[in-house]
C-alpha cells in the first residue's frame, strides 16, 4: 500500500463500524489535531491517536486491498 491518507472505508474495514461512524471518526481526529477542513488525516496519524501498531494496520488493509483486486 503506497497511500498515506485513511477514509472512511479504511476505519469501516478496521473497526467494523458503519459508514457514518467512520465519518464522524475522522471529523472528530481532525479536530483533535486541529487540522482545517480541508487537510486529510493519514494512516499514521490515526494510529498514533488510537494506540494501533501502523504496521499492523497497514497490513490488514493491503491484505483487504489484495483481496478486493482478485
């Protein structure tokens, strides 16, 4: 996985949570960090906020990646 920004399918994938949760998830990181409305939050930004190991993340998501592509 070469990208470095999480949406809201990402958080869905991780945490198993509806759509709207994870879109509340991010709007509510991006105000813990005091991003504007416009910034993204990454992968390794919402890792450290949460306590997740980032490789660990990053490999359930290409393991979801790989599998969506066969």
């Amino acid at each position: 996985m070469t990208r470095i920004v999480i949406y809201p399918s990402d958080i869905i994938i991780l945490t198993d949570k509806s759509e709207s949760y994870a879109r509340k998830e991010i709007q509510n990181l991006k105000k813990a960090l005091n991003k504007e409305p416009h910034q993204k939050v990454t992968i390794k930004e919402y890792c450290r906020y949460y306590g997740f190991n980032l490789e660990e993340v990053l490999g359930v998501l290409s393991k979801y990646e790989l599998q969506k592509a066969s």
